[in-house]
C-alpha cells in the first residue's frame, strides 16, 4: 500500500511540488530526479570533472577502516573510488545514539538500492553507495535520544546525557566521547525492550557499539557496518584531518568570497521566501572554527576581518587564510556549504535527502556555479511505516484502514465512533443547529416587523443557545466514548505504534524497537520490502 505525501501532515509545498509539480521548482534545481533522458550527459558531466584528488581519495578512505575487517564488496567500491567512471550514490545523516530513528535506515536502504539499480542498467558505469558521517555537526540534544514503546503501550524517550549543562559547546558530536552514563541509557533501553527471543543478541549489539570511552562517530560506524557492509556500503568520516587537506581550496574560496556567496543565498531564500519557505537561515560565512573544544560560527567584521561567535577572539582575513592553509582540520563547512564539499571530493551522481534536505537544496544549489563543481541529482529517500499483523486486525475489526489514522487522532476517534455507533452525535447536533438556525432567522424577520432593537437582540439570544447546544453536545461525545472506551484504548495503542505522537513513525522509534520482535536479520526483511522508485509513502506489513 501507498500514500500520497500530500494526504500525510507535516510535508511543505516545496517538498510536494519538487515530488510531483518539478516545474513549479525548476527555478531552484537544475535537474528533475525523475527525467532519466538526462542521466548519461549527468554522469558524463560528474565523473568528467577534473577531481586531482582521485588517486588519493581510496587511500584516505580504506585507512579510515584500518584494523576494522570488511566484506569484499565494499573493499572494492573503496577501490573503484580511484576509477574515472565511478559514480557515487551518496546519503549522510548526523549520528544518531542507535542510529537515529527508522529513517536513517531508510536513507541508506535507498542509496544501496540505486547503486545496484544503476548499475543493471548503465554498463559503462560503476555506482556504488556511499554513507556521509555529519559528524561535525554540534547538535548534541537533536542525536542523544530515541524513542521505544513500554510495556504499557506508552511512548518513551529515552535520552544519554553526560551531565553537562545544555548550553554547554562540546564541539562536533563525532568526537565526544560516552561516559559511564551511557550504561545508565542502555539499561533502560533494556526495561522498555520486551521480553523475546532476539532481546539478549540485541543488547549484546548495542553494548558492542556503545560503551565508555568510545566516541558518537565510532559507535554509528561499527552499527552501519553491521548492518550494511555486506550490502558494500561505503562509511565516510569528514572529519580525518587527510580529508581537511583536500578541502583547502574550498575553504579558501569560502573565505575570499563569502560576501559574494551570501548575497547571492540571501537572494535564493527571498524568492523561496515568497512561495514556499527558506529551510536554513543564511549566515555571512559558511564556516566554523573548532577551537578549545568548541565549535564556533565565523563571523565577518569590520575592516576584512573575522570572529568566533560568542568568543573574543579575532583574525585578519591573511591570518584566517594562512589557518585554512596550515590547519584546515580547524575548519568545518556549515549545512550550505558541506554537500559542496561532499561533491568537490566524490563524483556525486544522486544525493539521497529526506523532504527538510530537499528543501535546503533549493538554497545550496547557486554556491555549485561559484566552487564550479557538478551538482547532483537530488533523490527522495524511500519513507515508510510498519505496521504489524495484530494493528491490521484491530483496524479491521473496527473498519478503519491505515490512511484514517493519520488524519489526526481526534479525528480518528471520531471516525471510529460513527463506525460502531447507530447514533451519529455530530450529525444530529448539526441538524439541530442548522434547525435552529433557520428557525431563529425566520423569528428575526417578523421581529424586525414588531421592533427592530428586538429583533437585534435575536443574534445574542441565538449565540447563547449555541452555547448551550455545544455544551450538551460535548457530553453526549463523553458519554458515547465511555461507551466504547474499550474500541477507543485499542484504537490509542494502534495510534502510539503508526502515528506516536502525531508524527510519522519513522522519525520517532528506533530500529531496535523491531528488530527485537523479528529478529537479527530484520534489516534484510526491510532491504527487500522498501521500495525506492514509488515516490509515496510506503505501508510494509510485517
């Protein structure tokens, strides 16, 4: 089963449009992801660029895996990196503690899927599926929680703190380390995990990838790789101070020229502005600084210098260039400028995004024309909700299907009602309204023949009975959900399970909510169900 995004809550025009109206974006993207009429002269264009990098870049890569053993399908995509007619399938998410809720999985399903898609059907050409870490971002609270559902049915968030104040700049997340406290969030992991038969091999996963001392980006790598490095998922890490010396002449661009840069962005996201919604807020510079500890914004100031935001401290534009130059692991690009950076390094033929990395797309692509870099195709990532056998019987037991519950849980209550009931509440309270209604327009108008203040006075007296009318209403609704309180509380679990908290499942739960029902291959079960080339939102029926 499919639905149409536009039938699901939460999703911009922007994203609807870019899905099924591209005409109405094509001002912002230079490719449409479904003409495939364009593809060759794309990947001709991508893989032609001038990357002086290419022989380098494989070794970077595998020494990033050095003493990690991995199967010899991704030892070969690392390889093919230094080929002329390689095209790189790329998707990134940050580091998610688990690996971030179910749609992380969905992304590199999706770019994996492609990869082997693409190569069936373009010979001349080697894709293969490349995983980029963001672990510079420094969004500690957005990556250090995730949901499951207890034992009694309710949504827990369960969250890894390391004690710090929230305030606190730790720097990007890829380098912090798990403290003893991690221990404390697995055991609750553990509490919510029900009782079954693939609960103890779970655990044991989860502990191999997290424990004290090892950092964010160590425990999402080793977890991707158990899941992907048979599928030859390529894991990059931008971090390694290798890859910071081939960004040099991006972060050099950036500073000469970010006035020019941020015009020029500030003028795309206007436009956006007007008709759709700018996804990112446009800073002066596309740069950070990791300096003590920290990550820290650069900020233009007067006579062509900079500053770290919230730090005194300040370089002339000769001393920020000659630290890009001699230190360019101090640098980090910010969400504009890093999918320049991602295509500078990779022969990028399709970025796989989810709606929000869509929408910020639309803003990044004029900064392609000023590093003179091919941009990609931008892919939609496949979206999906799982939904188990016993939820299927529930809704058919109380002829609901799966779209109604995501029109809103009220809604959805209401509907279930007017399914069991022989009496429909609201449809009688509006018949008496509208009788009313009626009733007193008519008395109004021979009023109006007696006394015109007194017939005036008709609107006030009207409004009252409403009042009343909705009131007496609201008690009937009461009183009929106690009457199917049973149906309602079946109904509310169904809803924590699809729809938890009103948003779609896949960005709430974790994958470990599943896998510890279905056991340890569940990946694969996902991998084989997953469509990537239906652009709805998928129902997979386990």
């Amino acid at each position: 089963m499919f639905i149409n995004f536009s039938d699901l809550p939460g999703h911009s025009n922007l994203f609807l449009d870019y899905l099924n109206e591209f005409e109405n974006v094509s001002r912002f993207f230079n490719k449409n992801f479904r003409d495939t009429t364009n593809f060759n002269s794309h990947f001709q264009s991508v893989t032609g660029y001038n990357r002086q990098h290419r022989s380098e870049l494989p070794k970077i890569v595998r020494k990033q895996y050095d003493e990690i053993e991995i199967s010899l399908k991704t030892e070969k995509n690392i390889s093919l990196l230094s080929e002329q007619n390689t095209v790189v399938i790329v998707t990134g998410q940050q580091l998610g503690i688990l690996g971030g809720p179910l749609y992380t999985i969905y992304k590199t399903i999706t770019a994996i899927k492609l990869a082997r898609f693409l190569n069936d059907k373009y010979s001349g050409y080697n894709f293969l599926p490349l995983f980029w870490m963001e672990s510079e971002d420094h969004d500690f609270e957005e990556i250090s929680s995730i949901s499951f559902i207890d034992d009694n049915n309710n949504l827990q968030l369960v969250t890894y703190t390391d004690q710090l104040p929230i305030e606190e700049n730790r720097g990007s997340t890829g380098f912090i380390k798990f403290k003893e406290s991690i221990n404390e969030f697995i055991a609750e992991v553990n509490k919510l995990l029900r009782q079954s038969e693939f609960k103890e091999k779970n655990l044991q996963l989860i502990n191999d990838c997290y424990h004290p001392g090892v950092t964010f980006k160590y425990a999402f790598k080793k977890l991707l790789l158990h899941f992907f490095d048979i599928y030859g998922l390529v894991i990059f890490d931008p971090q390694d101070s290798e890859v910071k010396n081939l960004l040099k002449p991006i972060f050099r661009n950036e500073i000469l020229n970010f006035r020019k840069h941020s015009e020029t962005l500030v003028q795309v996201s206007a436009e956006l502005e007007e008709i759709y919604h700018a996804q990112v807020k446009v800073r002066a510079v596309n740069l950070f600084m990791n300096y003590e500890g920290g990550r820290y914004l650069v900020e233009p100031i007067e006579d062509n210098s900079f500053r770290l935001k919230n730090k005194r401290v300040r370089f002339t534009e000769e001393e920020l260039l000659k630290l890009a130059e001699e230190k360019p692991e101090s640098f980090s690009p910010n969400v504009l400028l890093r999918p320049i950076c991602q295509d500078f390094l990779f022969p990028t033929g399709f970025y796989i995004a989810g709606p929000g990395e869509i929408a910020y797309f639309a803003q990044v692509m004029p900064l392609y024309n000023f590093f003179d870099i091919p941009d990609p195709i931008i892919y939609p990532r496949s979206s999906a909700t799982l939904v188990e056998k016993n939820i299927s019987t529930v809704l058919e037991k109380y002829h609901l299907t799966i779209p109604d519950l995501f029109i809103g849980n009220e809604k959805v209550i209401v509907k279930l009602i007017k399914n069991l009931s022989a009496v429909n509440v609201e449809e009688s309270f509006s018949a008496l309204s509208k009788d009313i209604d009626n009733s007193m327009l008519k008395l109004k108008t021979e009023l109006n023949e007696i006394d015109k203040t007194i017939a005036e006075a008709s609107d006030r007296y009207k409004q009252k009975i409403y009042n009343t009318i909705e009131d007496f209403k609201n008690k009937a609704m009461d009183a009929e959900k106690r009457k199917y309180e049973t149906a309602i509380r079946q109904i509310n679990r169904v809803l924590v399970n699809v729809f938890p908290n009103a948003i779609l499942q896949e960005r709430e739960l974790s994958y470990f909510a599943f896998s510890n029902k279905y056991g340890m291959d569940f990946i694969n079960v996902l991998f084989t169900q997953l469509e990537i080339n239906i652009f709805e939102h998928q129902i997979i029926e386990l």
